[in-house]
C-alpha cells in the first residue's frame, strides 16, 4: 500500500464503500476533489461492482480513488491501514447491516457492527489520527419506543442484534468525543434507498421482483410483514448529510429522514403499478395475496421474513439537520419507487 503525495486536506477514508452509501459517499468526495480510500474486504467473487464505474487503475497518473484490504475485525489492519493513509475525514459505514440476518449471527454481528466501531476509535486515538469520524448510526435504535416522530433525543429501545450493535457503536462514538475532544459524530440516519440498495432490502426486493415478474422471469414474491411502516428517503441525499456533518465547527448528533412513513405494502402497490402489474389485495394477515389481472398470485406473505422482533412503525424528524446543516431530501417516496422500478427494468431487459 503506497501513500500518495498529499495535496490537500481532502483525504477521506470510507469503510464499508463497497455498499450502497459507500458507492454514492465515494462519488460525492471525489466529485469534491477528495482522494478517496476505500476500505474492502477478500471476497472470492468480486464485490466493488458498485464501484467499478468510478475505479482507477492505481497505475494511472493522478489517481484520486485507492482501495486496501481490511477489515473491521481485525485490528490490525485497521491501524495499518490509517497509518498508511493518515485521512482527514472517516467515514464509518462498514457493518453486517441486515437486520434479520443479525439474529441469525448475532455475535458476528456484534463483532463488525459494534465492536468494529470501537477498534477505529481506538485505532484512530492509538495512532494519533486527528481526522473527522462519522458513525453510520441507525433508526433501528429506537426501535419500539412510543414517542413519534423521532428525534436526537428520542431514547432508545432496541430490537434487534443489528439495533443493540449499533447503539453501542452510538454510544462508543459518543464516548470518544467526550473523553478525548475527538470530532466525532453519528449520523441517526432512517431507511434510505436507491437502485444500488442491496437486493435482500425490502425495497429492492420489491422493485425488483416488480420488473423481473413483468418481465416474465418470476412467477411471484415473497415477502414477510406488509404491515410494517418506513421513513424512506434516497441514498443519494443521505451522503450529502454524512458530509456535512463533517463540515460543521462543533460535533454534533443528527436525525435525517423524510417525515413520512410509508407501510411496506405501499410500497408495493407503487412499483407493481409502475411496473404495469396492477394489483388487487384481498384477504388479512398470513392469508394475504396480490392477485395479478389474470388472477395469478403475484404476492405471497412467507413467515420466513418474519422477525422475531419486529420494528412496527418509524418516522424521524429531522428539523435540527434541516435547520443547522441546511438539509433537504429532494426524492419523494413516489419517485424513489419510480427511480427504482425504472432501474431494475433496464436490468431485467437484460437478463432476458
Ligand atoms: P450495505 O450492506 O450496502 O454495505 C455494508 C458495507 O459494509 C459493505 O461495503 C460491506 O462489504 C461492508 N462490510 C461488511 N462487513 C464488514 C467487515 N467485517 N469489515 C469491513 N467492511 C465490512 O449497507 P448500506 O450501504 O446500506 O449502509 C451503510 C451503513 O449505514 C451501514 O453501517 C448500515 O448499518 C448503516 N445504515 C444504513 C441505512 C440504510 O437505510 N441504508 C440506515 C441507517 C444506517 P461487502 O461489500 O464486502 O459485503
Ligand atoms: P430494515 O430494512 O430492517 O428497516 O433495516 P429491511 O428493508 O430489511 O426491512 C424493512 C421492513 O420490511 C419488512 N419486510 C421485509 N424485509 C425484508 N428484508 N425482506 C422481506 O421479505 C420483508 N417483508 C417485509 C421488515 O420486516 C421490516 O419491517 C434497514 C437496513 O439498511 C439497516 O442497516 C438500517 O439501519 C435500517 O434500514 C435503518
């Protein structure tokens, strides 16, 4: 790993790029000017296609975006790898983020999702690094709790591994800032969603299902609670709130969200009609169906989604973000659905 020349202030380290929000944060900071570090993890199958469209050869002159081995649990590579980059701005996103998958491996969950946070903190504290840390912190914290809208002094309620990870790596975030006058912040960021969302999410499992069931390459979906409410945003405004929480004079916490909750079966209904598949729903509960016009099945409740906590109902408000940071999220739930649907048609073509 060879350390570039410095240029400027603008040396970003991202972990976690090769996500979703990784792939939209890169995008951002190097549309900024930033050199851009990518931490990714071995996989024996490529997992940068996210990224590949902004990928350098690190033969080339100038080369603005790196990528180096890592992995948030092991500590070592970690120090390494901020030895060797020195950033100025970090960018926490890396984390096992499925959350029904993290009751299936709650403690490897615990281990990259929370306690990973602690060995960059403790890394970054070890090794000297005075750079802006953010923490991709989650709506799932609050989890069942009565109070609504959310805000940045909602407390929090837990339901999950996933959840109980994440607020330790909140508090862990928080802990730093106090103890060691480290800028370091949380970003308390609701659903948010794009075409590059991962396709076991709800809403990508949708828009997807939607265009390949009307491309006549899937019979039917199936899906877990329809009942449940979102705050769904699109990714692509959510980095920008990441980045300027970065920007800010003082450390501070931030709620982002839309203000609407949008129940999955909505959801649902959107991209099967934009995806010209209208569909009639009858029956409750287990029992129900969307029958496609020619009396098809299209969608089937699978106990398998089910959780065994579930998170009913969030909706955040995010007016100390709207009003401190001058954010705005600028895609309806509407157009998130049509964005979507659009996307995994053009894909669906070319599966044909
Ligand atoms: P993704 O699941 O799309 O991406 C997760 C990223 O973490 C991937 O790059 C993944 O690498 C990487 N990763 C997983 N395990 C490790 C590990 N052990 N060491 C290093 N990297 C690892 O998530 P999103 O982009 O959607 O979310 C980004 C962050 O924001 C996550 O922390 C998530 O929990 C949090 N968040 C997301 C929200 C959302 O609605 N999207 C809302 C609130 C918080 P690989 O590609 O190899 O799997
Ligand atoms: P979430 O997102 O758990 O909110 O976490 P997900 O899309 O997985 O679930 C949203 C809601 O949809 C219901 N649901 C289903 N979910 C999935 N995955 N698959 C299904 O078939 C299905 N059917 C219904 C779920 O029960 C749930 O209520 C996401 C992740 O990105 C986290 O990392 C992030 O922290 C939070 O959003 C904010």
């Amino acid at each position: 790993m060879t350390k570039s020349p410095p240029r400027n202030n603008l040396r970003a380290l991202i972990t976690g790029i090769t996500g979703q929000d990784g792939s939209y944060l890169a995008e951002l900071l190097l549309s900024k000017g930033y050199e851009v570090w990518g931490m990714v993890r071995r996989s024996s199958s490529f997992n940068t296609h996210r990224i590949d469209h902004i990928y350098q050869d690190p033969h080339e002159a100038d080369v603005r975006l790196r990528l180096c081995y890592g992995d948030l649990n092991d500590a070592s590579s970690i120090n390494h790898i901020l030895r060797t980059v020195e950033p100025n701005e970090i960018y926490n996103l890396g984390a096992q983020s499925h959350v029904k998958v993290s009751f299936e491996i709650p403690e490897y969950t615990t281990e990259v999702t929370g306690i990973g946070v602690i060995r960059l903190l403790e890394a970054m504290r070890e090794e000297g690094i005075r750079a802006k840390f953010y923490q991709a912190s989650s709506s799932e914290q609050f989890g069942k709790v009565c109070e609504s809208p959310q805000s940045e002094s909602t407390p929090f309620d837990p339901q999950s591994p996933y959840a109980v990870a994440k607020v330790m790596a909140f508090h862990a975030t928080r802990n730093y800032r106090q103890s060691y006058d480290m800028f370091a912040v949380n970003g308390i960021m609701f659903n948010h969603e794009s075409p590059r969302r991962g396709e076991t999410f709800v809403t990508r499992k949708i828009s997807r299902a939607a265009a390949r069931i009307a491309s006549g390459l899937q019979a039917c979906l199936f899906l877990g609670n329809l009942a449940a409410t979102r705050d769904w945003g699109f990714a692509g405004d959510y980095v920008k709130a990441m980045w300027l929480m970065l920007q800010q004079d003082k450390p501070q916490d931030y709620v982002i969200a839309t203000g609407e909750s949008h129940s999955v079966r909505e959801f649902c209904e959107l991209c099967f009609a934009e995806a010209d598949l209208p569909l009639t729903w009858e029956g409750e509960g287990l029992n129900e169906t969307g029958l496609g016009p020619d009396g098809r099945v299209l969608v089937r409740v699978d106990p398998r989604y089910f959780r065994p906590a579930e998170v009913d109902h969030l909706v955040g408000d995010a007016s100390k973000a709207r009003r401190e940071l001058g954010w705005e999220p600028t895609v309806s739930f509407a157009e998130l659905a049509k964005m979507m649907v659009a996307a995994d048609m053009q894909l669906a073509r070319g599966e044909l």
